[in-house]
C-alpha cells in the first residue's frame, strides 16, 4: 500500500515511454476464430487470450498500459508463441511506445529521458561525492543542558560536555580530544577511550579555558578528535563563560 513504485512510474510515464505495449495498429480488428488460418481481413491478434491467462496479475495488456503490468513479459512469450504456430511476425506484444506503434518509428531519445538521464548523472554524482567525503568516525559533542560554567582557582573557566562517536570504520582506535582554538584542556570523566571497529563510544568531557581567551558569555570551541596523534575529525562547539 506504501510502496511509491506504481505511483512514480505513473507520474514518470508519458506516450514516449518504452513499455509492455500490444501493437493495436497490427492487431485490431481481432480475428476471432482465424486460429490456424492465414486470415488477413483482420489484424493479427486471434484473441486466443493466450496473454491475458499467462499474467501473473491477471490483466489485459490489449487494454493499455496498466498500474499492474510488472514488467514480466510472459504475455509478449505467449504471444510470440501464438504467432509463430500462425507464421506472422512476432512482435505483436513487445517493448514499444504509444508514440512508436502509431508512427512505426522507434525515438528512445526524449526531452524527458534526457532531463531524467542528468538528474539521475547528479544524484550519482551527489552520492559518490558524499561516500568519497564521508569520514572514518562521526563526533556529537553537546554541552550538559541545563548545566553553567565553574569558575577554577587558577583562572580558568571549565563546562561539561557529553560526547557521541559512531566507529563507521573496522579499525580500533583509542580517542584523544584536544581544544584546538582557543588552547586549553579536555579532561575525559571516565577514563575509558577504547572505540572499536563498528563501535560506539559514549562518556563525558571537561573542557577548561583560559578566562582571558573567552568572549563575553559565549565562546565559539574547535575541538580535534584524535587516534594516535592522528587527526580523525574536528568538532566545533560554544563555550559558556562570564559575561563580563
Ligand atoms: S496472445 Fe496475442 S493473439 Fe492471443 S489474444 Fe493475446 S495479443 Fe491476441
Ligand atoms: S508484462 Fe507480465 S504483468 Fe505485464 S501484462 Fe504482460 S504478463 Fe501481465
């Protein structure tokens, strides 16, 4: 009920689209009852109903595209079956356009496949750019809410962070944090920096900067996340201070 497949290629479709199409123009009148013969009053379609027993949802191809036709081709085989035992061409059933069986020309180039052929070109390019971008780790650093500044008796003011790091690699890494600007200190509460491959490590921060380095009440923090001196993914965040 959910599935958008029908509902896009509805949307998607238009009388250019290549298809499961009955050839009308070769097909009707129907012969009824010319089975076997080389009746060529009529068209070619004998309406042994071949196609419409074969699929597996029941419908009937000669009526036009349809929201239930999956694509499976069986009728267009039962058919080309028929026509054989009859020698006429195959084909009466086939992979065309509503355009194409009222012309007899073939056009597979578009506006509409060429537009659909540079969207689909910016969404591959979109992805491979975002797998190519796409770091070893992924870092939440979010300060405790609710939670205010501590001033220290040698000057400098620390907050409390909680901190998130998805491992989207195999390999272990044992985490470091570092202020990169302004330079101050990170203390982990515990101890524990082991983030193993496909892993997630949780746990809390103290981050402590120089009173003199810090804008009145916010201070905007680069943080470096680190494996053996190796940068893995720099963080930015605020700082809350005094206002004065
Ligand atoms: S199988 Fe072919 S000949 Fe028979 S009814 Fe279908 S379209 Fe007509
Ligand atoms: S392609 Fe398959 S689903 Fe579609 S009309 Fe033919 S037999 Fe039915």
């Amino acid at each position: 009920m959910v599935c958008p497949y029908g509902r896009l290629q509805s949307v998607l479709l238009d009388e250019h689209s290549i298809v499961v199409s009955y050839d009308f123009v070769r097909g009707e009148p129907r012969t009824k009852g010319s089975k076997g013969t080389d009746d060529r009053k009529g068209g070619d379609c004998i309406d042994c109903l071949q196609c419409v027993k074969v699929c597996p949802t029941g419908i009937d191809i000669r009526n036009g595209t349809q929201l239930e036709c999956i694509n499976c081709t069986a009728c267009i085989d039962a058919c080309n079956h028929i026509m054989t035992r009859l020698k006429r061409p195959k084909g009466l059933i086939r992979y065309a356009s509503y355009n194409g069986i009222l012309s007899g020309a073939r056009k597979i180039l578009t506006p509409r496949v060429i537009g659909y052929t540079v969207i689909l070109a910016g969404l591959i390019g979109l992805l491979t750019g975002m797998v190519v971008a796409r770091g070893d780790i992924e870092v939440t650093i979010l300060r405790v809410p609710g939670s205010l500044y501590q001033e220290q008796p040698d000057r400098t003011i620390s907050n409390m962070y909680t901190f998130t790091i998805v491992n989207k690699t195999a390999n272990d890494y044992h985490i470091e944090f570092k202020t990169e600007d302004p330079v101050g200190k990170i203390t982990m509460v515990d101890r524990n920096a082991a983030l193993p491959g496909g892993g997630l490590l949780k746990g809390s921060i103290f981050i402590e900067l120089p009173q003199d380095q810090l804008d009145p009440l916010k201070t905007a923090v680069e943080i470096g996340v680190y494996s053996n001196n190796r940068l893995l993914d720099m963080v930015h965040t605020t700082f809350l201070g005094p206002a004065e």
